[in-house]
C-alpha cells in the first residue's frame, strides 16, 4: 500500500512518516516544487504541510500552504484517497464541536485569519475531492517537537532552561491536547477505512493552562507564575464520539507525554554544553 506525505519535513508529517515506514509501508514524500511541477499524487495522501504557529507573522504563506497548494494536489487527482489536516481551532466560538455543527468566524479579527484558511480548504476538499477526500480536524499536538512555538512547548523551553514560567493567559484557561502517537496511529486508519468526510482527532478532554502547568513544572524543577490581567482563553471539549464509535478510539494519558518532552529538553540542553 502506499501513502503520500505532503509535509514530511514538519513534525506531524515528519512522525507519520516513520511510523509507516517502521509498518512497511510505501511512502513517498514529494516537495512543494514537486507539487508545483505537476507531479502525481499516488496511494492515499496525507496532506501535512499547512503553516501552523506562526501564522501571525506569516499571513501569505499560511494562505499558500493552507489553501493554493491543498488545491493543485486536488487537482492532480488519481489519489486512492486525500486526507487534510484542519484544526480544532475552528469551534473555539462556538459552544459545539461535533463535525456537522455550523461554524461561526470573523474576518475581521486576526486570529479567525488561521480558522478561515483552513475551512476554505476544508470546502474545497468536500467540493473537489470527488469523493476520496476527507478532512482530519487535529487539537495540540503534543510530541517532542522542540523547534515548536506553540503555548506547551514554550513553556516547557522556558521551565528547563530558566527554571521559570511566566503564563500571559489566565490559569483556568483550557485546551485539548492529543499525543503524536495517537495522531499517526489514527489518520491512516482514517484514510483507508473512514465513512465519514470529517473527523475531529482529539482527546475529548479540556486541560486547564493550571492542570498543565504544574505537571511540567513538578517535573522540571520550575516555578510558575501567572501575569497580571491575562485573559481566560478556550473553546468547548471536543466531540470525539464519531471516531470512538467507528474505530474504538481511547485516546493516551498526557502526563507521560508531557514527562517525555520535558526530558527531550533536558537532553538537548545537556548536548548544547
């Protein structure tokens, strides 16, 4: 069987290629150039390669990535399958989250910029896919992803390398966090056996910013603190029911997850000397 890995130089991309590859199968990792030039697309692609962190400062390549190129690989067609990897992100104003709930954004606001370009991606799967693509909406991804600027990697580089936390949002905010090895386990099952055309991969658990970090901080040594006026962030606990029902998902604890990044620092830190 093969699969295509658009993305592999990332993190998410990066980790499910090895992890096929470590079953045996067939994976080809084609360039954007290659993309650009008209190659074909082959087996069941995983498309991985949308800008993610820092899209703030990156508008019109997390456009590109997120939209243009998500449409030259539909374009090509011949995939036995084509899988985009959306986000989360996308309920955090509503008070809903299964997969068929109607989704509100602001163009206006900055922020929605991320949620806009993933949806129109996502319209142009359920449009042009032909029936063969289907869209994997991800929560944090937690791995030892240390070039990573999101919110639980910064604060782990900061606990281990300054013994020290400074939260610029409010404790009782929450968020989901779902392990890599969940991700890469599931989104090929998705793309071989799914039913459906949207799946929402995550653990179904929100955590609060407090809950998350005194499990890095007890575990590197580190104190915490919380700034003045931060403002409570979050969105509603993720409906996973579709992926549990068809597949039997349960997703990992977090806790060890969150121990093994905190030692992937440690010894990063420990080469650097």
């Amino acid at each position: 069987m093969i699969f295509t890995v658009v993305g592999a130089s990332g993190f998410i991309g990066g980790s499910l290629v090895r992890s096929l590859r470590t079953k045996g199968y067939d994976v080809r990792t084609p360039s954007r150039s290659d993309i650009g030039e008209g190659r074909s697309l082959e087996g069941h692609v995983i498309y991985a390669a949308g800008v993610t962190s820092d899209f703030r400062i990156r508008t019109f390549d997390a456009l590109e990535a997120n939209t243009t190129l998500v449409a030259n690989c539909l374009q090509r067609g011949g995939f036995d399958s084509f899988v985009y990897l959306s986000s989360t992100r996308v309920y955090r104003h509503g008070a809903c989250s299964s997969e068929s709930d109607a989704l509100s954004v602001c163009p206006s606001d900055p922020e929605d910029l991320y949620d806009l370009t993933k949806l129109t991606a996502e319209a142009m799967c359920y449009v042009g896919g032909k029936g063969k693509a289907k869209v994997v909406r991800l929560s944090n991804v937690v791995g030892e992803d240390l070039r990573s600027r999101n919110f639980l990697f910064d604060v782990t580089r900061s606990a281990c390398t300054y013994g020290s936390i400074e939260l610029r949002s409010d404790a009782e905010s929450v968020k989901d966090y779902i392990v890599v090895e969940d991700v890469v386990d599931m989104i090929p099952e998705i793309a071989v056996r799914g039913r459906f055309s949207c799946y929402n991969l995550a653990s179904g658990i929100n955590l609060t910013h407090r809950e998350v970090v005194e499990l890095i901080a007890s575990c590197a040594g580190a104190r915490w603190t919380v700034v003045p006026g931060a403002p409570r962030t979050g969105g509603p606990q993720i409906d996973i029911r579709r992926l549990r029902e068809e597949f039997g998902f349960s997703p990992r604890p977090l806790p060890p997850a969150l121990f093994r990044l905190v030692a992937a620092f440690r010894r990063t830190q420990r080469a650097a000397y």
